[in-house]
C-alpha cells in the first residue's frame, strides 16, 4: 500500500477503472466472485438495429433495471477518485463504467469509455436526449411495469423472461420517428475512434496508470495497459482477483476498492 501511495503522490495518475469500482454502490459486477460471465448472451449491435424482436426485448429489460441505475449513489471509492482528482494528483479519468457515478462524486472530465446510460441517441437523426424524457415516454406506454422486480445486470438492465418482455411496448425518436438506442456502445460495435486517442494520449503521458476495479478481459480497457507498458508508464491494478493486465503492472493489490482508496487518500493527504 505504501509503494501505491508514493506512486499517487508523484501525481500525474491517470485513473482506469471499471465495474468492480461500482459493485459497493449496489451495481454487480461482469463476473463476479467465481470469475464466470453473469450474462450468457449480451447484446450487440447488430442484433439491436436488425431485430425488432431483441430490441423490444432490451428495452422491457433496461426499463426495468433503470431505477436501479438511477437510484444508484457513489460509494467510498467513487468518492476518493474525486478527492485525489481535487487535490491535483490525477491527470485524468477514464471509466470503462456507464452508470455515471464518478461525476455524481463530483469528477470533473471524465472520458467515458463505453458511453453513459443516462443519455439516448437515435440512430436516425442522432439527436441525444436525456434517459428521463424517454423513461417518461415507456411509463405512458407500459402502465404498471415500473412495480415488476428484477435482478440487475452490470450494463443497468434486468432479468426478464422472454415472455414477459414480448408484452412491452417501445418508442421511437419522438422528432424523426427512428430507432432510439442507450448512448452506450454494444458489442459488435467500435468505440468512437477520437475518443479512443484521447486515451492513449492520457495513458501515454501519465506518471502511473492505475486501474480499479478491472479484470481487464476486454480489449476496449486492456489495450491501454500494454500501451502505458509500451510507453514506460508504471501501471498500479486495484481489483479483487487477478487482472488480464497483471503482467504489466508494477504492483498488484487483490483488496476491496472502497477501503483501499479511502485509505489511500488517508496516505497522501
């Protein structure tokens, strides 16, 4: 812990964190304690724009699951982030995450990697709009689904039976009538590349990389890892369980992230 605080306190730390950072606001994690995937068969991109049947069946689940989302507060974690951030010790965050918990603790120029749930886009005029209006337009349309129960999925929906969701009705683009899609990126679809070189410029010009509550399994994160290694950058991993990325770290710490950070705040204040 104090090799982690001595590299924070150089400053010039460029955060990456992922969902393990959120599960202690209540949002569960891709894999969890056993390391397995929890959702068999996430959605892509190409299933969502070609399918009528999958998208209604996306939006009955992401219905239901956005109160949770929404409902959700920063933790300890999140919080620390902000805090080291205020103090100047950060360079900048990048959050593979899409529940928009590091600017509810108060970050500032937080490049979201994978886009924001509280945003839509429509795939037609691509306007964006704010999640509440089109929530606002799904409760007028679906009376009473608001009180089903659901366990929540990482990526802010729930589980649904197929059955159930074939009932839900979906809204379109209420300026061009096209198809409305959550402003984050799907499988099977590409990170806006300028979005993608504002990280390896982050990554490459930090003093330490460190990454929280990651396992790193995807591409999308774990590419900027071996960049930061490429580049000489220390690279610091804050996950329960091994990391895709351990290999390249400089230190490695297996310990719950809201109390990790809180005490790394407490070193280098």
């Amino acid at each position: 812990m104090a090799a982690l605080a001595d590299l924070v306190a150089d400053g010039d730390v460029v955060v990456l964190s992922g969902a393990g950072l959120s599960t202690e606001s209540g949002i569960p994690d891709y894999r969890g304690e056993t390391g397995r995937r929890r959702r068999a068969e996430p959605m892509t991109y190409q299933r969502f724009t070609g399918d009528a049947a999958a998208r209604r069946r996306y939006w009955a689940r992401s219905h239901l699951g956005w109160r949770h989302i929404a409902g959700a507060r920063p933790n300890a974690g999140h919080r620390a982030v902000a805090e080291l951030q205020r103090r100047g010790l950060l360079a900048g965050i990048i959050t593979q995450n899409v529940d928009g918990l590091h600017q509810a603790a108060g970050a500032d120029g937080v490049v979201e990697l994978h886009g924001g749930l509280d945003r839509v886009v429509c795939l037609g005029c691509g306007e964006r709009t704010p999640r509440t209006r089109l929530e606002e337009r799904l409760r007028a349309a679906n009376p009473g689904w608001d009180a089903r129960p659901g366990m929540i999925n990482p990526d802010g929906d729930a589980v649904l039976s197929d059955a159930d969701a074939a009932s839900f009705r979906t809204v379109d683009c209420a300026r061009c009538g096209g198809l409305l899609k959550p402003d984050v990126i799907f499988f099977g679809e590409n990170v806006p590349p300028a979005r993608v070189r504002d990280c390896y410029a982050l990554t490459e010009s930090a003093g330490t990389l460190l990454v929280l509550g990651s396992s790193l399994t995807v591409l999308s994160g774990y590419r900027f890892v071996r960049h930061a290694a490429r580049h000489r950058v220390p690279v610091a991993i804050v996950n329960r369980g091994a990391t895709r990325g351990d290999p390249h770290a400089l230190l490695t710490l297996d310990a719950p992230l809201g109390a990790t950070l809180e005490e790394l705040v407490a070193l280098t204040s």
